[in-house]
C-alpha cells in the first residue's frame, strides 16, 4: 500500500492551478460567447474598445 503525502506547499500548488484553470476558462468562455451574440445580431459591439481605436503605420514606430 501506498501513502501520497503533501506537503502544504503541494497543496496550494495544487489549488492555484485548480483555480487559474476555472478562471481561464470562464473568461475565455465570455469572450467567446460575446463574439458568436455580436456575429449572430443578438448582441450590440462595445463602442469603447480601445485597441480597435488605436491606427499605427509600420513606419511610424521603425523611425524612432
């Protein structure tokens, strides 16, 4: 017979991934489902995205 012991360490190791995993996918799951409402009509696409906004030309950042 076989006796595993973990150490406290290994357990919050263990539970941080537990929990970074749920978090990924909850917040992966939102941001896909958000997409497929704004492809489908049901939803309306936020107005205040910032990266959409921002124009930079190639040149622009290769002469400084």
């Amino acid at each position: 017979m076989y006796f595993l012991y973990f150490d406290p360490g290994l357990g919050a190791m263990i539970i941080q991934t537990i929990i970074a995993a749920v978090a990924g996918v909850v917040l992966f799951s939102k941001n896909l489902m958000h997409k497929i409402k704004v492809f489908l009509g049901i939803a309306k696409a936020h107005k205040d995205d910032v990266f959409d906004d921002i124009d930079v030309k190639d040149s622009d950042s290769e002469n400084k």
